[in-house]
C-alpha cells in the first residue's frame, strides 16, 4: 500500500514535469520504501536513529537526481 502511494505521488510530479520522463515512479518508489524499511529496521537494532538518518539522506538524493531544474 505504502509503495502504490509513493508510486503516484511520483508520478504526479512526472505528469506536473517535475520528475524527468526517464524516471520510473515504479522503481524510484521501490527504492525509497527499501530504503525508508531497512533504516528502520537497523535504526531498531542500534538503538539509533542514525541508520535511518543516513538512510532517508540516501533515498531523497536518489530522487532528486531525477527532478527537472524549476
């Protein structure tokens, strides 16, 4: 459910030419779900925030390799 929701969150900016033509919401959200999960997962472990810290850094970068400049 939470990948379908970032999924067409995505593609809303795609549609609104915000995300490049090239990005696949599909992926780019996989992606971010992944990443968002085993932050947390390792941030549990730790007894840390850091893990998902560096984690949701990593992902929203991702993304933003994909964005059209304004």
């Amino acid at each position: 459910m939470w990948r379908d929701r970032i999924e067409n969150g995505l593609a809303k900016m795609q549609e609104r030419g915000e995300l490049g033509a090239s990005a696949d919401p599909h992926d780019l959200a996989l992606a971010l779900l992944s990443a968002i999960e085993g932050g947390l997962l390792l941030a549990k472990t730790t007894r840390s925030s850091r893990p998902l810290e560096i984690a949701m850094h990593m992902a929203i970068d991702h993304v933003a390799r994909h964005l059209n400049a304004p």
